[in-house]
C-alpha cells in the first residue's frame, strides 16, 4: 500500500481510540474534570504524565536538534528529565497532601491571599498558552506533512479531536485517552530507532548502539567526531558552548520542569501521597525510554546523511533525500558545479542544507522500513502533540473557572462551575487554534522561555511554601514577581529590543536568555527570604497546615476544603 | 514516650537527611559528572562512550531514574516506621 494510505488508517485509527475513550471517561462532576476524581493508578497517572510532558518538540524535534549541537544538545536531556527528580523529592507528595486542585490554589492558601493567587494564575496562564500555540502549531505541520492537506486544515481537525475530548472528559478523559497516545508514541519512536541502531551497530538496543561501533570496527561516536573535524565541524562530543552557560541552561530546564502546572496538577489525580512518589518514578521511567533513545536517533541520523550525502553524486543520492526535497525539509544546492554534493561547515562552500526535524520524521525511509512504519511515526507525532496541547487546555480552563471565577464569586453552583470550565475550555481551544494558523514569529523562541518563566516564579515560591514555615505573603508575591519581571526583562531585551547584543560577550555572567530563569530562581528565592525576615510570621492556621502537609497519613481525595 | 510533636520533629528531620542525599547524587551526576568535569571523564572510556559524554547523555538520565525509586522505598519505610503511612 502506497504511504499515504497507511499514514490515513493509522491516523484514523488511533484517532478513533482517542474519541472512544473520551466518550467512555466523560466527567460528570468538577472534581473528575479537575483531577480525574483523584483515583488513578500511580502506573496510568505515571503513563499519562509522560505523554503530557513528551511534546512534539521533544518527538519530532529534540533528536534533530542534539544531531546538530551534539554534547551541547546534553542539555535538553539531563534539563527535561532531572526535573523529574525534583518534582518527585520536593514538590509531588506534599501538593498531593495539600489536597487542592490546582498550583494557584496553593499558593493562594499557602499564602492567604488572593493577590498572590492572581499572580499565580497569571504565570500559570502566560506559560501555558506559549506552549500550547507550539503544539498546534506542530498538529498542523504533522497534517500538512503526512497528509497533505494545508497546515491551516490540520489545526481545525486538532482542534476539533482536542475540543471534543477535553471539553467533554476534561481530566478523566484526557488522563486515559493519553495513556494510549502514549503507548502510540513510544511504539512509533522506537521502531525505526531499533531497526537503524542494528543496521549501523548490529546491536538493536539504540543506547548500546549508541556506544557501539560501526562496520569497520571503529567505536561510532569515534568515527562521527572524526568525519565532522574533516569536513571543518566541532566535534559531536564536545561543547561550544561555556561551561556556565550549559550548567545554568540545565539547571533552568529542570527547575522549570518541576514548576510547569499542567505537569504538577497531574499529582493531583493519584489517591494517595506514596502514589505521588511512585507515579513520579514511573513517569520519569516512560519518559527516559524517549530520552535515552533521542541522542541514539541523533547520532544515527547525522552519521547516515553525512555518509549517503557527501561527496556523493547528486543523481545516485538515496531516494528518501529526493522525497523530502519536496517539502523543502532538505535542498540540495550544486554551487561548485563538480556534480558531487559538498557538506562542510563553510557556509559558503555547503551545498547541503539539512533541517532537523529530519531526523525523526525521516528515519523509517532512512532505514528503508516499509510503509507503514512511516504512516505509524505520523500517528506517533500527533499524539505526542495532541496529549501535551490537551493537558495544557485543562491548566487553562481551570485556571480560568476556579481559580479566577470560584475564587470571587465562591457562591456558584457545581453545575455551574463545570459549564464555565467547559466554556473556557472551548475558549482556549479557539485561541490556540488561532495562534496555530497564525503564529507569532516568535512562538518558538517563547515555548523554551517558559520554562525559565516557571523556574522563576513558581518553583521558589512552592518550595519554601513547603519547606519553611516562616515564609510570608510579602515575602512570596515580591519574590515571584522579582523573578518574573527580572526574567522577562533579560529576555525581552535580548531577544527584540537588542538581538544583534545577544552573545556571550554581553550577557550578565555569560548566562544566555535561555539559562537566565536560573538566575531569577535564586534572586527569587533571596528576595522571598529577605522580605519575609522582615515582616509579620504568617498566621498560625497556616503555619499548621505547613507541618500538615509534611506528613502523608490522612491525605484523602483531592476536594474542596 | 516522646510526644506527637517530637515525633513529627524527628520524622521531617529524617525526611530531610534522606533528600539531601539523593539530591547530592542528582547534582553529582548530572551537574558533576555530565558537565563540570565532563573533559577530565571524557580521558575514561566506556565501551565505544567517553565516559564524561556517556554521563552527559544517557547515564545521568539513568540515575534520576534509580534515585526516585530509591526515594519511593526508603519514604515508604519511614513512614511506616514512624506510624504515618496511608492505610
């Protein structure tokens, strides 16, 4: 069967399954559409976070962005995985104590008062909707690709699948349809990973692989580091970057990851707070099977397209270099007029220009798997974009219902509660939609900057929450806002007042936009501890709850106190 | 008999020893190993992976993995022992 129908069934089906489970986990009650009625298993919740976590930025293109940065691409590794650590040991088990629905509901209690609880939902809705106008914008391209229909068609049918379940099944039924997008997505990144890993290393187990060595006996790392020197790159295993630069880029990754709230409300949705840490584990075992696989697929895929590229002869190239010169994903450019195609550093020279979604997209063609492999990886990408663009809805439309709505107008009926979260819902479907079919140019700058954003304003303010008893509301509210004004104000400046400054020789300590989160996190932190040495200790009843929430007995279902 | 409050003194006390030192391991061997003395590790092989480049993309990510679950079991022992665990 041709590829277009084979991309057609799989994505129908697994389409299908995704409207079935909704149908079949509608939510009834605004405790299901919040939290999934606080009873899933700590190996679904775990299962399901990874999908919400796993973009399509992390499927489609993280390997092609580690092919071409190398060890510099370290950081997108250890940056979205060691947060998971962070998450596991100092924030999930006592949120999930905590017994609320939402990250500004805590701040807004832990901090009695709702001026806190307005900056919170302002954080929570900024990051989120940077980051849910990437995934519609990546369904969209997804569609155009395989599909061929126009990108502007792709996002109406996303949006019309992400409307239908998260509108209906809010939490439960997002939380079970991506337990099967990621089953769907892990099996359609593997596949071709494990067929390229045997064919280059004879060792199908890509991590091995990855360690392994090539046809003639040299290690493959070895043999890459040594092709990209001669044709005038750095070497794939060591750095351009400043060791500065790469600590504070992680460390803002990681602590960003342990601050997303559509990542820390899915704790929210386990019984118990054991459930919390184990579900954590879980999650970040899912998610390491993606992770520790990306940099085998980017290694793989540089070493193949340097080897079936360079100086070879422009009419024998493979035929999968053909097929994706047409969505212009890869061009071919004969400066020199010798027939052979050139790959060098010199950008003047390079007659090859390679865009890094490649890697993944390609890679079933690339290993010359059959056709529904390529069908299976479309499918594959859309649920990874599909499950995070859902799970960053229910942050917006709960933001908006309860922690906006309820929290001034606390008389409104639960009926009533779970129409607006609907209608915002619907609300922020229609506004990512929009912003999928016309991006901001700068959309994908923002999505890493949200990170440093939730780094900066969340994470400070949750863990001393947590771990002091003596940290105020003066203390919490100028302590985020510090951070966010200082982060923004770095970035906005290097990124569109000034980008032509935007290198090492002008930034604050050698710390680039994408790394200055971490610095907003620690002027948080002094300025949050600072303050509230020197104002009034908060009132008993909250210190109380502070030392409740240290102990796990009696954590019972997430509810409205 | 130490009282409640004691009680709950030395169980958070415990809880902070144990994330102190999970936590060192995180910072060891991501921020150590993977890239503050990357170079000096990458002299050390590891199979066809210099060792400081294994660190950086895959072995770090395999310990994160292994301190949760350390975490989990030594949590769920604490709180047994010290008569807070759920039902």
């Amino acid at each position: 069967m041709e590829i277009l129908t084979w991309t057609y069934i799989l994505v129908g089906i697994s389409f299908a399954l995704y409207i079935g489970i909704a149908i079949w986990s509608r939510a009834g009650s605004t405790q299901e559409f919040y939290v999934a009625g606080g009873g899933v298993s700590p190996l679904a919740n775990g299962m399901a976070t990874a999908a919400d976590w796993m973009s399509a930025a992390s499927f489609i293109s993280m390997a092609g962005i580690i092919s071409f940065a190398g060890y510099d691409g370290s950081v997108y590794l250890m940056g979205w995985t060691g947060g998971y650590v962070l998450l596991a040991l100092l924030l999930a088990p006592y949120l999930r104590k905590f017994g609320k629905f939402t990250v500004p509901d805590f701040v807004g209690d832990r901090y009695y008062s709702n001026t806190a609880k307005v900056v919170a939902v302002i954080c929570a809705l900024f990051i989120s909707f940077t980051y849910v106008a990437g995934q519609m914008r990546g369904v969209g391209i997804v569609f155009s690709r395989y599909l061929e229909v126009p990108i502007e068609w792709g996002v109406v049918i996303g949006m019309c699948i992400v409307f239908f379940y998260a509108v209906l099944g809010g939490m439960k039924g997002i939380t079970y349809t991506q337990v099967a997008q990621y089953c769907v997505l892990i099996f359609a990144y593997m596949v071709p990973a494990i067929f390229i890993s045997m064919q280059l290393t004879g060792n199908p187990i890509p991590q091995l692989g990855l360690g392994g060595e090539v046809a003639d006996g040299t290690p493959l790392l070895d043999k890459l580091d040594g092709v990209l020197a001669e044709l005038g790159f750095a070497a794939y295993t060591s750095g351009r970057k400043s060791i500065t630069d790469i600590f504070m880029i992680t460390l803002a990754l990681m602590v960003g990851t342990a601050g997303l709230p559509h990542v820390i409300v899915r704790f929210f949705t386990v019984p118990r707070v054991k459930d919390a840490r184990l579900s954590a584990g879980y999650a970040l075992v899912f998610i390491a099977i993606l992770y520790t696989t990306a940099p085998a697929i980017a290694a793989f895929g540089m070493y193949n397209a340097i080897d079936s590229t360079s100086e070879k002869n422009i009419s024998g190239l493979p035929e999968w270099i053909s097929t994706w010169q047409k969505t212009n994903l890869i061009s071919v450019e004969d400066k020199n007029g010798d027939g052979k195609v050139q790959y060098v550093a010199d950008p003047v020279a390079n007659e090859l220009t390679i865009d890094r979604d490649i890697m993944v997209l390609a890679s079933p063609e690339i290993a010359q798997l059959p056709n529904w492999v390529v069908g299976l990886v479309a499918a594959g990408a859309m649920a990874a974009a599909l499950s995070t663009a859902a799970g960053l809805l229910l942050v917006i439309s709960t933001s908006v219902s309860r922690d906006l709505f309820k929290t001034f107008k606390p008389e409104i009926s639960e009926k009533r509660e779970l129409r607006i979260a609907r209608i915002a819902a619907a609300g922020a479907v229609l506004l990512a939609g929009y912003f999928g079919v016309n991006p901001p140019g700068f959309v994908a700058q923002v999505v890493a900057f949200a990170f440093g954003l939730a780094a900066a304003s969340f994470f400070p303010v949750i863990i001393m929450g947590i771990f002091s008893s003596r940290i105020n509301k003066e203390g919490a509210i100028s302590g985020m806002i510090t951070g966010l004004v200082f982060t923004i104000g770095y970035i906005i400046y290097f990124k569109f007042i000034s980008p032509e400054t935007n290198n090492a020789e002008y930034w604050w300590f050698g710390v680039s936009p994408e790394g200055i989160g971490s610095i907003g996190m620690i002027l948080n932190f002094i300025v949050c501890v600072t303050i509230s040495k020197f104002t009034p200790a908060p009132p008993q009843a909250v210190q109380d709850m502070v030392q409740e929430i240290r102990i796990p007995r009696g954590a019972g279902k997430a509810q409205d106190h | 008999m130490p009282s409640q409050n004691e009680k709950m003194k030395a169980y958070w006390r415990k809880n902070l020893q144990t994330l102190f030192i999970l936590l060192l391991v995180w910072f060891a061997v991501s921020f150590g190993c993977g890239i503050l003395f990357v170079d000096q590790l990458n002299e050390i092989r590891l199979g066809g992976y210099k060792l400081g480049f294994w660190f950086a993309q895959q072995g770090s990510i395999f310990a994160f993995v292994i301190l949760i679950f350390v975490y989990v079991a030594r949590m769920n022992r604490l709180d047994r022992e010290f008569d807070v665990d759920e039902e």
